[in-house]
C-alpha cells in the first residue's frame, strides 16, 4: 500500500448498494478540518468494509444547557492534539467513566479548583503502568509464535489460567489473597478472572465488588466522599472495569470535590458554569466525559442503504442484527471490523481486529476463487447468531447493568447486550467452522445474478444452536477426555456415574425426604419418598431413574426429583429397579408396574390424596410410559392421572434421523444407546411395546402427558413421534420441544440455566393436569 491508496480529511456521508452492478456507491466529502478546498465525489467498490472502531463516536451530553457554557469547553472523546494548559483554572468534570478516571488526576495535577459530576461511580483498579513484570516477559520471550496462538484461543485475547474454582468454593482467605494478587497486577482481566464464576453467580461476584469498595474506603480519606464512589447498583465488571493512576487519592486533594449527582442532579449548564438544585458552580473550563455511542454509533453514523432501500440504521432500531458480528442481511459484502455480536470491547482488541480482517480477507479471496462477487448471510444463520449472543448474555450478569455494553448510555437507543460475551476462543472456533462447512450460513452469487430467484451458492443453517451452558458445559466434558461410557464395564461405567453425581449441585430444599423399601416384582426393592412443604394429603408422582435401564439407583436423579416435589408441590417417590445386564428385560418393567401398583395401594399411608401420575427421565420415562399402558390394559380400576416423560425412550433405534444429527458430542451418543440396549434387551424384543412403547397397536385411553424432547438428543425423533401418535389417538398432550439442549441438560439442576424455564413449564404442566383431577 502507497500514500496514493489513502484518502486523509475525507468524511463517508453515504453508502448505496447496487444490485445491477453488485457494487457500493460511496458518497465523501471533505472532513471538518483538514483540505477543504476538495469537492464531494462519488467511490465505486465491490467490498465495503467499515473499520470504525468501536468507541470511535463520541455521545454528545444530553444535558439542558449544554452549549451555552462562555468558558473553554472539551471533550475526552475530542480532545484536541495541542493538548490542553488548565494551570491557574476552575475546572468542571462530568462524568467518571473510564475517560475521566484516566483525565483526572492530571487536571488535578494543573487546576486551581477540580469539581467532579458523578452520576454513577465506577470500579477501578491501579493500572501499575511501567515496564513489563518478568513473569510476563518470560511468557512471550522466545515463544512470541506461541504466545500469539495462546492468545487467539484464549477467552479475552490475552493467555491466561482459567481457574477451575468459583469465589464461593473456598474460604475468606484464599479470596483475599487472590483478589489481592489482581490489585497488584493491574490488568482488566486480572481481578474478574480471579474465580470462573464472577460474571455469573451474584454472590460470587459481591465478593470481587466488596473487595474493591473495601479499597476505596481504605484510600480516600472523607468517609462521605468514599461511599458516593463506592458502585452498589450493578455488579462488578458488568460496566467496563478502569484501570486508573492515582484516581481515587485525587479526592484526598483539598482543591478536588466531588458531586454525587443521585442526590444533587445538574438542573442546567449556564453560561458560567453548572446549576444544581442547590449551588452554583463557576468555572473556566468544562469537560465533557460523556462517553461514546459505542460499537454502533460509528457505524449508522453513515447512511447506509442496503437492497431495496433498507438502511442499516432502520435495520437495527430494535438493537444490531448481525452474522458473527462481522456482516448483516440486506447489505452484501458490507464487512464490519469487530461489529456489534462480535467479542470486540470484552477482548484484547488487537487479537479480535487481527481475526477479523484475516477473515474478510479470507472471504474474498474464496469468492475470488469460486468464481462469484458478492456474499450476504442466510436470514436464517442471522437471527441463529442473534439468538446465540442474547441467550449467551442472558446466563451472565452483563443485562443487570445500565452500561455502554447494553446501550444504555444513549438516550432512544435500543438496550441490548451489543459485544459476544462467549469469549474470543469460542468466537474463533466458531468462525473457523463457519468457514469449514463451506461458508455456512451464507448465500454467494455472481454479479448480475438474481439471488432472490435461487442464482448462486446457499448454505443456509446455524452455527451455535446449542444453548450456551450446555455448549460450555460440552466443551468442558470434551476437554477432561473421559472414556466413552460404552468402552467401560458395566461396574466401571457405575462407578463413574457415582463419581459424577458426588460433585453435582444439590437439588432445591424439600419438607422431607424418607427412604424405605416396596416389593418389587421379585423381591424387595428401594424407593426415596420427597415432602414437600405444603399441607397435605397431596397427589403423589411415581418417578423412575434414568441410565439406559443399566445405571442408577434411587437416588441417582435426586436433584431432579426435588426440583419437581418443590415445584408441583405432589410428593414424589423414586422408584428403583433391576438392572441389566443382570436382570434384563423385562425385569424393569414389571418392577415399575409393582411399585405403581404398591404407591397406589398405599397411599394414603404415605400422604397421598388418591391422585397419582408416573415420570421418569430417559430409561425412566421408557418405564413410565409402559406402565401406563398396561394399568389401561390391566382394566383393574387402578388409574394414573397424569405422565411426565423427559426426553423418553420409545422405540429401538431405528433409522431416524436425530440418530444421525445428533450421533456424537452431545454425551448421549448413538452408541452409548446401543450399548444400553444391548445391555437390556434381545433384538427380538426390542419390538414388544413393554420395551418400545410406540409399537403398541392402541394409544387411546391414555392419562393426559407431558412430553419434552431436546433438539441435540439422539432420542428426539422418537419422543416427538410418540407425542404425534399420543395426540392422534386423542390422548391430552402437551408436548415441549427443548430447542438448544441436549439429553442430559434438562436433568442438569441448579448446574445450568437454559433448563429452567423448560423444566418450569414441563411441571407447571403436570400440576394442571392433577389439579384438574378430582381426588379420590
């Protein structure tokens, strides 16, 4: 690139795609300052690419009065390049984000008088500026290759350990020496990465704002002063944590004041300074730390008019809408340098511009080669993406705050998580698959093609469908390398589901949990009965494990049996059964059958009201549905109200295609299916409808059911058809499809949270339907 390929002093007033040409038309003039003596010209190119940084867009303040200040007025954002002289001078500073908290203590340094309008204050930390400590220096000293590849697969850019312990998991001490640690440090991401659950969990996240409030008090000597600079209405690192020299023993000055605008709002700025409800202020110069429109404003700033006359600013009035922050429907081959859904502002900023511009690059190099000119993602990979960003920020604690990161600082503008919150790593690996799978989500033309009437290439799909804790939860599955259960022993494969279970979350509180014993269809058998805290007698439901009929005990799915005592309020009594390979089918079934029969025999005795339904999850839903068939078979009075099944077994496992969508990498494989049922069942009874409920001839007279089926499950298609054929046989169903979950994660209590809502309305559904039966 020569000087010749640059154009300085030049503003882009307007961009136009022609769908003729496949070209942009890009209208310029000359900028403010700079040559002026240049007329306005028109820029025809195939690729537009917006590098405009993502505070770049200075936001004007909003307050009354705020051009008729007589006095020098500036703007961090625009501050000018002579530099500024506030020696001898009254100075007024408004607002304390991160620009102010770096400004102020050098206009202290110069002003006679520093009064500072804080509306919300900021956590800060010491940035420690100087050279680079040896253990940093020994990081990249003779591996900078290395160290540059740690970087774009780390979580913000820059390699560091992830610890494996949230803040709540070990004692007083140990917090305080690591948060300590980060102090001294001096980095953004030292202090929120001192524990993996600080974005997360509320609690954990106080005790990282406490430790800096503690700072505060220590360091600025006015108790008053301290707590107005002390944040307590959003968690810490949800606004952009600062890094600051100085900044809070600049309140110790005596020519420094502060003003806690909560308690004394500015009514108005005046030709000599700015009024409150109860002073005047005087001074000579004002600041405006007013902050940017960040990560879009620069961007709509320029009118830009896609296909059809669809400008970006209309497209995104409800918040951006982008493909992997990088590109939007409507505007072909418009490039976005660390657009909005993109990690951008939550990372090294260097390592994401470098990805991007690596990748438009890449992606016109392809088009190049494959012959076509123009690109434009799917409308469908779209709102994926969307989806995927809100849902990520939606696990965090990032919405609880009013900050640029949501919009929240502009006035009319759409409050949305702008940044990807998922990490730099996962970002990349989502892009590089993105490219793998031939462009996925993206439609590809030649120029004067018609795309709309199926002209060129389309590869429509989803990149991130998977809900984004269960998509972390996999990745770190996948990273601790475990053996397949299906390469194990049976004895093994149970030790290591023991294993797991010990380190589970622990379901919510109960009444009262009673274990005992019922008779099995051959012998005694456990069963755990959970209370819940409501006066009864109430309905009791009859719940079976899961574990492929070859894992598991009563036990095994406790949390989840008390999430659903707690929020049907019936009492719940988990059955065991014997297991394969040493008991095999249909040993299993008929214990289920026993134990509905003994529940229903001896209810009242255990608190039950005559009303009665059956779950399970897995295996265990495979369970409950057969008993429901055969009490309606048996015709012996004996009547089920209700059934919940949770991702059921209802067939062999036949050819469908979840089978095959949903084959590996969701821990539920295909062939840990195979290994259960070879386990179980003989191939010649696979068909008999006690092993695979939807082979039975007649579905009519069936309780009311609640049927949930996650998307990444190999057992989808088959749960889904057993809704179908339910509800075709005129049974009640109400079936939910768990979009972005897997087999397991539903079962996942209090360990991940895009469950919740699912499991919520799945038992909101049961206790209707038994609230709607009359007790015996």
């Amino acid at each position: 690139m020569s000087n010749s390929d640059v154009t300085f002093s030049t503003r882009v007033d307007h961009a136009a795609w022609d769908d003729a040409t496949a070209t942009w038309a890009i209208d310029v003039s000359p900028a403010d300052h700079g040559e002026t003596n240049r007329a306005g010209e028109t820029i025809r190119c195939r690729w537009y690419v917006m590098a405009t940084g993502c505070l770049s867009a200075p936001k004007d303040p909003d307050i009354e009065g705020a051009t008729t200040f007589g006095g020098e007025v500036y703007v961090t954002g625009r501050w000018p390049h002579e530099g500024v002289d506030f020696s001898s001078k009254r100075v007024g500073v408004i607002g304390t984000g991160s620009s102010a908290i770096q400004s102020i203590p050098h206009i202290a340094a110069e002003a006679d008088e520093l009064v500072i309008f804080q509306r919300t204050p900021n956590f800060s930390i010491p940035a420690h500026n100087g050279p680079p400590r040896p253990d940093k220096r020994a990081r990249i000293d003779g591996r900078v290759d290395e160290y540059r590849h740690e970087a774009r697969y780390s979580s913000a850019g820059v390699p560091r350990d992830i610890p494996a312990e949230g803040a709540l998991t070990v004692d007083e001490d140990e917090r305080q020496r690591r948060y300590e640690k980060a102090w001294e440090e001096g980095t953004i991401f030292s202090l929120m990465g001192s524990f993996n659950d600080l974005l997360l969990d509320p609690d954990a996240n106080d005790t990282a704002a406490e430790f800096v409030r503690g700072k505060i008090r220590e360091i600025v000597d006015d108790p008053t002063t301290a707590e107005a600079l002390c944040p307590t209405t959003y968690p810490i690192g949800t606004k952009r944590l600062c890094l600051d020299t100085d900044y809070y023993d600049t309140f110790n000055r005596d020519h420094v004041s502060l003003v806690d605008l909560r308690s004394e709002p500015i009514e108005r700025i005046t030709e000599t300074g700015v009024e409150t409800p109860e002073r005047s202020f005087e001074f000579d110069a004002v600041v405006f730390a007013t902050g940017f429109d960040a990560m879009t404003g620069a961007i709509v700033a320029v009118d830009i008019e896609g296909r059809d006359g669809l400008t970006l600013r209309d497209s995104w009035a409800d918040g951006p809408r982008t493909y992997l922050g990088l590109m939007s429907v409507g505007f072909p081959n418009l490039f976005m340098i660390t657009g909005p859904q993109s990690p951008s502002v939550l990372s090294n900023m260097a390592v994401s511009i470098e990805q991007h511009v690596d990748l438009v690059c890449d992606t016109i190099d392809a088009l190049r080669s494959s012959g076509q000119d123009v690109i434009e993602p799917t409308k469908t990979a779209q709102d994926g993406w969307v989806q995927h960003t809100l849902d990520f920020a939606d696990i965090t604690l990032f919405p609880r705050a009013n900050s640029w990161y949501m919009g929240a600082n502009v006035p009319g503008k759409a409050r949305v998580v702008l940044p990807y919150v998922g990490g730099v790593d996962r970002y990349r690996r989502a892009c590089e698959e993105m490219v793998d799978r031939e462009y996925l989500g993206f439609r590809r033309w030649v120029a004067g093609a018609d795309p709309s009437a199926g002209g060129g290439t389309v590869n429509d799909g989803i990149i991130r469908a998977v809900a984004p804790d269960v998509l972390v939860m996999l990745e770190m599955m996948a990273e601790l390398g475990l053996p397949p259960i299906e390469t194990l022993p049976v004895d093994a494969a149970r030790e290591f589901m023991e294993a797991s279970a010990a380190v589970r979350p622990p379901g919510p509180e109960v009444s009262e949990v009673v274990d005992g014993t019922y008779p099995g269809a051959e012998g005694e058998l456990a069963y755990r009965l959970y209370r819940p805290d409501v006066n009864g007698p109430l309905p009791i439901v009859v719940y079976f494990h899961g574990g492929g009929w070859v894992l598991g005990h009563t036990d095994s799915d406790d949390p989840f049996c008390r999430d659903l005592c707690a929020q049907t309020g019936a009492i719940v009594v988990s059955c065991d059964y014997r297991h394969a390979p040493e008991h095999r089918f249909p040993a299993a079934p008929d214990d289920a059958l026993a134990a509905v029969r003994w529940v229903a025999d001896n209810a009242a005795s255990l608190g039950g009201d005559g009303r009665l339904a059956v779950a399970g999850w897995s295996a265990g839903a495979n369970l409950a549905t057969v008993v429901a068939q055969q009490l309606r078979d048996a015709g012996d009075g004996r009547v089920i109200d209700a059934q919940l099944l949770v991702t059921p077994v209802t067939d062999d496992m036949g050819d469908r295609s979840s089978y095959t969508e949903n084959a590996d990498g969701y821990i539920l494989t295909a062939g840990l299916m195979r290994w259960f049922w070879d386990h179980y069942a003989d191939p010649t009874d696979r068909t008999d409808p006690r092993a695979a409920p939807l082979r039975t001839s007649d579905l009519s007279g069936l309780p009311a059911a609640v049927i949930v089926t996650s998307e990444f499950d190999p057992l989808r298609d088959e749960g889904d058809s057993y809704a179908a054929a339910l509800s075709a046989a005129g049974v009640d169903v109400t079936h939910l499809r768990a979009e972005g979950q897997t087999h397991t994660s539903l079962h996942a209590v209090n360990a991940l949270i895009t469950p919740a809502p699912i499991r919520a309305e799945a038992f909101a559904a049961l206790k209707t339907h038994l609230a709607s039966t009359v007790p015996a």
